[in-house]
C-alpha cells in the first residue's frame, strides 16, 4: 500500500535512523541555507533530498538529493529536473555546464546535473565514511549554488527547448 492510504507505514531501520541524525547534523553545518528533508529510514531509503534553493518562482521544480546507493562504489549529488529530458541539448548547447565540473544525463523523463561521488552505506558506521558524506555535501553545497546563479540562464534553456516543435526536441 502506498504512503497516505490506508495503514500504510514506513519500517525504520534503526541503523539508517541512527546514520541519518549524524547526516543532518553534520549537513547543518556544511549546507547553512538547506535542509535535509525527514525520511523514513525504511529499506528503500538510500537517497537524501535538500529543500531551501534560494529561485524565482518561475523556475521549474528541482529535486536537490544526494544519493548514497545500495553498497555501491560510485553514486551522484544530483539536481533532477522531472520531465525536462527534451532539454538536455540545449542545456549543453547554453554552455552553463561548461567549467562547472558538472555533467548532464537523462533518465526516463528526467534531466540531472549531477557530480559523481563516492557510495555510501546508510546501514553501516557513520564516522568511517565521514568523509564521503562531507564530499556528498560539498557537493550539493556546490551544485545549489550553481543552481541559484545561473537560474535566470537555466529558466532561459528550459523555456527555448519548450518553443520547438517535439519533432525537434531530443
């Protein structure tokens, strides 16, 4: 059943649980202007969203997320903007990504900004992995201030790609 019918609800897992209060609190200090979002800490949480981006309005929804992965090497701080796939030329072709040490990909329907970054196991000892989370969250510090400076630009990049026709649009 899903989250708001019926009785559904989330199984925490107390080790998940434990590694999210040092994340939070460790982000706190290193991200002043965002807030990790509350989770479940359930078996399927390995990703950790941010609210707070300073953006106009009318600038198209954006989901800020750390994700750890499943007891992988390499995972992404991620700006995921949901159903822009099509705009994914443009953005390359605006040159906001150039010398950001950022990179573009499409998932399905999404359109990310991303970094690579190491893995991190929300089920195991937080303080051996300090280090990866600390690069985790320089990261999303980086990418919301990317974000937030070239908001104007982006806005730009997603309206244009709207303007053409879909048969133009990749």
């Amino acid at each position: 059943m899903s989250p708001g019918r019926g009785n559904w609800s989330p199984i925490m897992l107390p080790e998940k649980r434990a590694f999210s209060e040092l994340y939070a609190q460790l982000a706190a200090g290193v991200i002043l202007a965002l807030t990790v979002r509350a989770s479940s800490d359930g078996s399927k949480a390995i990703t950790k969203f941010f609210d707070g981006a300073k953006l106009p309005a009318n600038v198209p929804t954006v989901r800020i997320k750390h994700e750890f992965g499943s007891k992988v090497a390499i995972n992404h701080a991620n700006l995921q903007f949901d159903g822009l796939s099509d705009a994914k030329t443009a953005l390359v072709q605006s040159g906001l990504l150039e010398d950001s040490g950022f990179s573009h990909e499409v998932s399905g329907k999404a359109l990310f900004v991303r970094k690579v970054m190491p893995g991190i196991d929300p089920t195991a000892a937080f303080e051996p992995q300090r280090g990866k989370v600390l690069d985790g969250l320089h990261a999303i510090r980086d990418l919301t201030a990317w974000l937030e400076n070239n908001a104007d630009g982006l806005l730009r990049v997603l309206q244009s790609r709207a303007a053409l026709p879909s048969a133009y649009r990749l």
